[in-house]
C-alpha cells in the first residue's frame, strides 16, 4: 500500500458522518489518519466505532458553535493537521424563493467553509497542513432552480484558488474535489421523489461516460486522502474530478443527463 504519510494525523471533516463525508472518514481512518466528524447529527455509534473517528456536534450554520466545536477538537485530539469542508445540502433555492431563502442556504452551504479555515489557520499554518473544498459540478454546470447552492459551490472553488494563494508563504496546499453523480443518501431521497426514480436514475447512469456508472464515496475520499496527503506535496489551488469524465468530455453523444439536486 502506498504511504500516504496521514499516521496520526488528526483532519477535520465537516458532514463526515454520512454520504460523501462518511467515504472520506472511512478513508483517512484507514490510511491511520485521526479524523474529527463536526455534525449537527451523530453518525451511527457502531459505524462510529468501527471508523475509531472523534464526532463532535456542532450546527455549523452558528459561528459560536463553530468556534466550541473547534476548542473541543483540540482539547481531545490536539492541533489539527488537515481540514476537509465538506458539509451541506443542495436545498433548492431557487430564483423564486426570495433573498431571505437565499442568504440563508448561503448560510448553511458556504459560510462554515470560510468560518473553519478562519478557526484553524493558526494550527493549519503550524503543520503546514492542507485544506480540501468538496464543491459540485452544478458550480461549472448549472442546474436550474437552485441558485443559491450553486452560488456556494462557485463560491468554494473560489475561494479554493484565494486561500491557496493567502497560504503559500505558509506551506499550506487548499485544493477543491468537484463531484458529479455519487449515490447518497439525500440522492437517493431525490430519486424516491420522482415519478420514476429507477428509470431517471438508469439514465443519469448511461450518460457517464466512463463505465456508464456512478462515482463512489469512496472513490471522492481516496482522492481527497491523496490531497491531505505528502504524496500530494506540490499540488495547490488545483479542482480535480473524480466523474468519470461527466464534467469535462463531450456528452452530446449520449445526450443531456439529468443532474442531482442532492449531495451530502
């Protein structure tokens, strides 16, 4: 097994507990990482331990919270080496509903982003760790009837390319994984609200082109393990995407899929 050089390393993940989080603890905790779940909800206790993962609760959408959250992370496990944001929902705000709706999915989908850098750049910069922004490929996209979800992701892959240059006289690498089609549990609710979930989702599927199937959770947290990791020593400011192509190569021979409302 290739060593990632994570051993002991304690790493912050945001929405670890479930969907695309959880593929990404069950990653770092194999790579002997020490990753820390900061959630509104505690993920199963068994899963929990079987991860060996700390969770500590916290409503990331609060600034205070954020801030015990953090203080709690340190007082268990010490400085923290890596931060991966990954938290949030695509809540479908979409121009109808109004700026109040609006400021408040930027609320819950963007503004922990900046919030946990903003707490942990002292232990960030002294480890000189790495960050890692999980965003979408509706930033790159659109989606229709969701601007302010796609707003944050645009927002993240920004910010992706403005911290990576505030911290290179610190050592610190921030890079952003963009995800298409991964089957979670929030897409999955989606599909159960269609007329015919199975027949959109047969669809959606033939139109990836690599293989003609969904990305895996674990597939977005071997990359995003690469990223924290030493073998990934000079790569800043980068986007990858783990999507079987569906970003990037032309999909107008198997026509327009269908794009996810939901990712976790």
């Amino acid at each position: 097994m290739m060593d990632l050089g994570l051993q002991g390393k304690v790493v912050v993940v945001t929405g670890g507990g479930s969907g695309i989080g959880a593929g990404i603890t069950e990653v770092l905790s194999e790579e002997g990482a020490r990753p820390v779940i900061i959630a509104r909800r505690a993920p199963d206790a068994d899963w929990l331990r079987r991860t060996g993962a700390e969770f500590v609760q916290a409503e990331l959408s609060d600034d205070a919270a954020c801030r015990r959250a953090i203080d709690t992370v340190r007082s268990r496990c010490g400085a923290v080496h890596g931060l991966v944001n990954n938290a949030g929902a695509n809540d479908g705000v979409g121009i109808g509903k109004g700026p109040d709706a609006f400021r408040d999915s930027l609320n819950q989908n963007l503004v922990h982003y900046y919030t946990m850098v903003h707490l942990l750049q002292d232990d960030l910069r002294a480890a000189r760790g790495a960050i890692v922004n999980i965003s979408s490929k509706t930033a790159l996209t659109g989606q229709g009837g969701t601007s302010a979800y796609v707003a944050a992701k645009a927002a993240q892959l920004g910010l992706t390319r403005e911290w990576a240059v505030e911290f290179l006289a610190d050592g610190v690498r921030v890079n952003a994984i963009v995800v298409a089609e991964v089957m979670t549990p929030l897409y999955r609710r989606w599909l159960d609200t269609l007329p015919d979930g199975e027949a959109a989702l047969e669809e959606i599927v033939r139109r990836i082109p690599l293989g003609q199937r969904m990305t895996t959770a674990r597939e977005i947290g071997d990359t995003c393990a690469f990223l924290l990791s030493d073998r990934a020593s000079h790569m800043t400011g980068q986007w990858l995407f783990p999507d079987g192509g569906y970003t990037h190569l032309d999909r107008a021979i198997r026509g327009h899929a269908e794009e996810n409302p939901a990712t976790d």
